[in-house]
C-alpha cells in the first residue's frame, strides 16, 4: 500500500472518528479493526462478480471495505481501460484515489489539484468525450444541493449526454435509496440509459451480485448494511458518426 493510500486511509478514519466524537483510543481501536479487515480481505483475494457478460473482482481498498465502490471502481476501470488514448471526463472527483490517467475532472464542491469547480449543467468543454464517467455523484446533484432543484438529475445526464463523442459511451453508477427522486425516474423508466442494470449487496463482508429490478425496487441506502445496499449501473451510448440510430 503506498503512502499515499495510507494517508487518504487516516484521514477518512480520522474524519469520521471526529464526527462521531470519538476519543483517541476508540480512533486507534478503529484503525487496527480496518486494518485487519483490510489485511484479511487481501490474503482472502477479491472475489469475482457479473455484470452482463462481463465478470469483475470486486476491489479491496482501506477506503471502501463497507460500501458499494467495491464493485463500482473496477466496472469503471474496465471501461478506461478498453480504450486507451481517450478523452475522459469524471463527473464527480472519484477514481483519482484508485487509478491514475489522463482525464478531465468536474466537480462543484471539492476542492482539488486539477479539478474544475463547475456545476455539470453549466460546464462547456472544449472538445466532446469518448467517455464520461459519473461514479455514485449524480444522485447528489440537485438533491443535496440548497436549495433543492427538483428535475436536476434528467438537466444533468441530458448535459452529460450532450458532451459525448460520435461513438462515445456515458457510464452513471448511483446507490438507490438515497434519492427519492432518482428512485422515482427508475421505477418510471425516465432516465434515459440505454442500458440499465442493477447490483445488490448480499453479505456483511460487502460481496454484490447482479439482480433484477424487482429485487432492488425500494432498497434502503444504510440498511440492512451500511451505505448503499443496492445500485443502478447505466449506460447512454451516442451512435458513430453517419449512424441513424437514435440513443
């Protein structure tokens, strides 16, 4: 694990120790407990998961020993890396903590080296994308945001949709339960993916399978686990240029 990891590691436990009002000890307790979770889970080996025809492992990594980025890091890392040399954008600053490559990176609130502070709706690229990248980010916009804006999400992914490429894929991967309204658009089939598959978290140890809709409908973010118990994996593909089909 390189230091960097490691620092990101303290300081997300360090944080969270804080906002619970935790004493020093029961700080130190928490970080021998991930650390031998962490430490467990690697000599275990990352288990395989599917997601249509592909399989994945799931990723072990001190940040996300509870939470659904075990399975959404590594679905998007396999789109990165089936298409070397592309122009990427990241809506939400996510995967820099797990892999480093070339790519644009919007973000509104967090404040980082080389990332543009713009609100998604407003960002004008220069040049369109291969591929946009939206990791658990777009379930925030214009839900946590004061005051609230309801039909954000459909002003965002139409945003998203609009900077792709000919040929150029958006992939959006978001917890359900968390926002109503996201919820809502779902069950309605208003999103406009043209693709859309969902994962489900079946243990304590945060192994995921693939499920139907019906089996992830009304899923609660925190419960019966922590974080998100269930997510939506969906996908716009713009046709290649000279293609009449429409997305």
């Amino acid at each position: 694990m390189s230091a960097r990891t490691l620092g990101k590691a303290w300081e997300q436990v360090r944080l969270a120790a804080a906002a619970e009002g935790r004493s020093l000890p029961a700080l130190a307790l928490k970080i021998v407990h991930r650390g031998t979770v962490f430490a467990w889970r690697r000599l275990r080996g990352a288990p395989p998961f599917t997601l249509g025809n592909e399989t994945y492992r799931h990723r072990i990594h001190p940040f996300i020993l509870d939470n659904e980025r075990t399975v959404e890091i590594p679905i998007a890392l396999r789109e990165v890396e089936r298409r070397p040399g592309a122009r990427i954008l990241e809506v939400g600053n996510v995967l820099g903590a797990y892999a480093d490559f070339p790519h644009v990176v919007v973000d509104k609130y967090e404040r980082a080296a080389g990332v543009l502070n713009v609100d998604i709706v407003d960002y004008r690229p220069d040049a369109p994308f291969d591929l946009i990248l939206c990791i658990s980010t777009l379930e925030h916009i214009g839900w946590d945001e004061t005051p609230r804006e309801p039909g954000k999400v459909l002003r965002a992914v139409e945003a998203m949709h609009g900077m792709l490429a000919p040929g150029g894929e958006l992939l959006v991967t978001m917890p359900l339960g968390y926002n109503a309204e996201v919820d809502a658009l779902l069950e309605a089939g208003a999103l406009p993916f043209t693709e859309r598959r969902f994962l489900r978290r079946i243990s304590r140890d945060n192994r995921w399978r693939e499920a139907e809709w019906f089996e992830v409908r009304g899923a609660k973010f925190g419960s019966p686990y922590a974080c998100g118990n269930a997510i939506v994996v969906g996908r716009i593909r713009r046709p290649p240029a000279g293609s009449e089909t429409s997305p």
